[in-house]
C-alpha cells in the first residue's frame, strides 16, 4: 500500500487494500483479544486510522505532501503489523 500511495498511480487500488485491511482487522481481532490484548488494541487503532484516511481520501489524494505523509505512516503501520503476525505464530 505504501508504495502505490508514494506513487499516486492508483488511487482505487489503494482504497480497496484499505477497506480489506479493515475487514481482516474485524474479522480477527476477536479471536485474537483472548491471545494478546495489547496487539489486539493496536490492530483496532490500525482500523481507526484506517477509516479516518478513507473518510478524507479525496482531499489527501490530492495533496501530495499529505501522500507522502500517509505513505510513510502506512509503511510504519505495516512494520507493527508484521511484528503483531510474528507473536501470533
């Protein structure tokens, strides 16, 4: 997501990747709260800052500094979430 976000080619694509993520967040933190509830929390934030980027999509999408601002982010969250997998296994 990261890099279609960097580059501004595909803002559709980038929408759709973002509404997926959000439904795995919802479809697996309840089994995953019994688990661990700290990464349980952190993917549900991941989900809130999710929403907040779709519901201003149109108006960052075209704001370049504000692009490269959530592309950056969107590579940071997806570190964390790689990290949350890994205590999964």
């Amino acid at each position: 997501m990261q890099s279609l976000i960097s580059t501004g080619t595909d803002s559709d694509k980038v929408v759709s990747l973002m509404r997926e993520s959000r439904y795995y967040i919802e479809w697996i933190v309840p089994q995953f709260v019994g688990i661990d509830v700290d990464a349980s929390a952190e993917l549900v934030d991941l989900g809130c800052v999710l929403t907040r980027w779709l519901f201003n999509w149109e108006k960052i999408w075209v704001d370049a500094e504000e692009r490269t601002e959530v592309a950056q982010i969107a590579g940071n969250l997806s570190e964390g979430v790689r990290e949350v997998a890994s205590l999964s296994q």
